[in-house]
C-alpha cells in the first residue's frame, strides 16, 4: 500500500490557498509530518496540492460545496468537472 505524507510547508500552503483563491473560512490545514492523508481526520476533507498545480484545475470551493461532497460521501477526485458545475450553477442560483 502506498503512503503519501506532507511534503508541504506552512508558507506553500498559504501560496496556494492565494494563488487558487481557497477561502480561509473552510480552515485549510496541514496533516501532522508523520499523518498520511488517508485515512483523513474526521470532519476532514483531504485534497491533493498536485492535482491544480499539474491541470491548473481550479475548484470554486465553498462551505457548501464541502458539505455536498461530505452527504454524498464521495471525494472530489469522483466528481466529474461537469457535475461540479452544477453544483455550483446551483449554488449561485439559490443566492441570486
């Protein structure tokens, strides 16, 4: 079985949060040095850094966009890019 650990620091993280607009309200952390990324803490969402920096694929992330995902019980990674966009069409929707 594979491992993945934190190879990030506190000030890459930050980086990429402002690079790829990641709102601070949804309180993006590091895992510990010696935490694997799965299985992920409880009330955790865990997201791989790689996947927007080799795409340049940006998510519209937002508390309700978190919680779809947590109802549903699937990670972002299973969520075609479509299905993403009507997530957050309807999202929009409801506010307007």
């Amino acid at each position: 079985m594979f491992a993945s650990v934190r190879i990030l620091t506190q000030r890459q993280l930050d980086k990429f949060l402002q690079d790829f607009r990641i709102p601070s309200d949804l309180h993006p952390t590091l895992p510990s040095k010696d935490e694997t990324i799965y299985p992920f803490r409880q009330g955790k969402f865990p997201f791989y850094t790689r996947v927007c920096n080799f795409a340049t694929y940006r998510v519209p992330f937002s508390r309700f966009l978190i919680r779809v995902l947590h109802f549903f019980r699937v990670h972002i990674s299973q969520v075609n890019p479509f299905g993403l966009s009507r997530i957050s069409h309807f999202e929009i929707s409801c506010r307007a």
